[in-house]
C-alpha cells in the first residue's frame, strides 16, 4: 500500500481519494452521479461553458486554475430546496458542483465559482450578474443543452 493510499484511507474526506471520477472532461470532473451519464455529454457541456466563459469573464489561464479538477455531482432529483426556492444546481464548497440530470445549471454554478475565487461579494444574491452578461451568457448555454441532458437514464 503507498503512502498516499494509506492517507486517503484515514482521511478521505480531506483528500478527495477513493474511486476515480465517472468522467473527466480535462477541467471539471464528474465525480460522482445518482444517475447514468453520457460522458460525450458532460465534456461537451464543460466545452460550452468554456467557450462561454472564456468569451469577455475569464481566460484561459484563470479558467484551467480555478475549474481544474473541480468536483461536479449529478442528483437524481430534477431540483431541490435551496433558501425557500427550488434549485436546479448548488456549488457546495469545498465538494464541488451540484447538478440535476439535464445538467443546465453548469455555467451558472460555475459564474458562482468564479466569483468566490474572485472573493467578489454578493455572489450568493447574484449581485451584479445582469450587467456583467452572466444571465445572458447563462441563458444562451442553456439554449446549447436543451435537449441533450448528462443523463442517459436511472442508475
Ligand atoms: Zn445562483
């Protein structure tokens, strides 16, 4: 047994080991799911939020730091109560990206991301998002996905 196995079998919750990711799209990872995934799809939509992103809120360089090996987690259930209100998607920090199986809320959580590693204040009541295009950029993701959900069907 190696050092590092020993470790992550005294503190796995620290070190994120145990089985492999589901899927791995270069960036984010699909650590875990409630439901089968198409992995075609998943790194297609890390590609299309990518490109997004990358397209006037982030670069390259900050894209691959902050979202490099960061955990996404579909939940079997279509949405859930967050704060009073249904939710389509949740960034639980620090175990990662929360998703429903049609997986549109991924660019949303991740402008949530970006704004934590930006320490930018207000991210939680989505201050300022109109005007810095993330609703408009959201919007347009979820017109690329429709129809193509990360989900192929019950586990
Ligand atoms: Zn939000």
């Amino acid at each position: 047994m190696t050092t590092s196995r020993r470790l992550c079998l005294l503190i796995p919750a620290l070190l994120a080991c145990g089985s492999p990711p589901l899927c791995d799209s270069g960036t984010l990872v699909l650590a875990s799911s409630e439901v089968q995934i198409s992995c075609e799809e998943f790194s297609n939509h890390v590609g299309i939020a990518r490109v997004l992103m990358l397209a006037g809120h982030s670069d390259g360089e900050e894209f691959n730091a902050v979202f490099g090996g960061m955990s996404v987690h579909v939940l079997a259930a279509d949405a859930w109560a967050v704060n009073g209100g249904p939710a389509y998607g949740q960034f639980v920090w620090p175990h990662g990206i929360y998703l429903n199986p049609s997986g549109r809320a991924l660019l949303h959580e991740m402008f949530h991301v970006l704004d934590v590693s930006r320490l930018r204040l207000g991210t939680a009541s989505h201050d300022g998002w109109t005007e810095l295009g993330y609703h408009a950029a959201q919007a347009q993701f979820e017109r690329s996905v429709i129809g193509r959900p990360l989900a192929l069907g019950p586990r």
